[in-house]
C-alpha cells in the first residue's frame, strides 16, 4: 500500500479557520468584551471578494478592516463572512472569504493568525431563483387540469 503523507500545513490551516470561524460566530451572537477588537486582512483582489468597488479601487493588494466599534450585520458561512462597517462615513457591506484571509489579530489578546490567501479556493454558490425554465419541466398545475 502506498502511504500518502501526512499534510500538516493544511490540517493547520483547516484548523485556524475553524478558529476564525469560532470566533466570528461569538462575536456575531455576543459582541466584544471590552477592549476586544479584531484586526482581520485580506486579499482585496481575492475573487470571492464582495465590496463596493469606490474601496477596492485604491489599488491596494490587501485590506484591513477593523472590528471594535462601528460594525454591524455580521453573518458567518462556511466560506467566509459579511460584515457591515462604516468607511468615511458611509455604511458598506463587505463579504470575505476565508481563503481570502492574511491575518487575523486581537491585539487584546496577543492572539495572531497568518494565513496565505488561496486563490483557487473559490466555491461556486448554487443560484436558487424563482424563474421557469424552459425545456422538459411540466407544470404540476397542468397534471392537476388534465386529472380533472
């Protein structure tokens, strides 16, 4: 049997993720305690990136956003997470991906996770819409008209 070697590097990072996400969860359901804030930096250039396009036109490869005080909306997925902030008074969402991740810090805490940003990581979301496709899809309402 030919034995696969043992990928420590991607168990670490599996890890930390779980960690970020751990974290991102607390925060989402019970805010900060006290002088807790999160530093988290990412690749703006990351595909899964979403964010208005006024912050990612200043040609910076990454961004670090802050969450302590003004923040809200925050929501974690498996993938990433959306954030609502505030940037020179104005109120944008941003949703980053954790394969976007370069670091992620609480200085409070002297708590720090370095990442590389995979960017081909990327997971294709299903669209789920309302729309009738055309093709071979029979309505249930003419299988009910034609019953009667």
């Amino acid at each position: 049997m030919l034995q696969k070697r043992i990928e420590y590097d991607l168990l670490l990072k599996r890890a930390s993720i779980s960690v970020v996400k751990e974290v991102l969860r607390h925060i989402a359901v019970s805010g900060l305690y006290k002088k807790q804030h999160l530093y988290i930096t990412f690749a703006v250039n990351h595909p899964g990136v979403k964010m208005a396009s006024v912050l990612k036109d200043d040609g910076d490869d990454e961004m670090t956003i802050v969450l302590q005080y003004e923040f809200w909306d925050l929501m974690v997925d498996d993938y990433g997470f959306s954030v609502s902030l505030s940037f020179d008074h104005s109120d944008e969402t941003v949703y980053i991906p954790f394969s976007s991740l370069m670091i992620v810090s609480d200085p409070s805490e002297d708590f720090c996770l370095e990442f590389v940003p995979d960017f081909g990581d990327v997971p294709v979301k299903t669209k789920h819409t309302n729309e009738k496709k055309d093709g071979n899809v029979i309505s249930i309402e003419s299988i009910r008209n034609n019953a009667h």
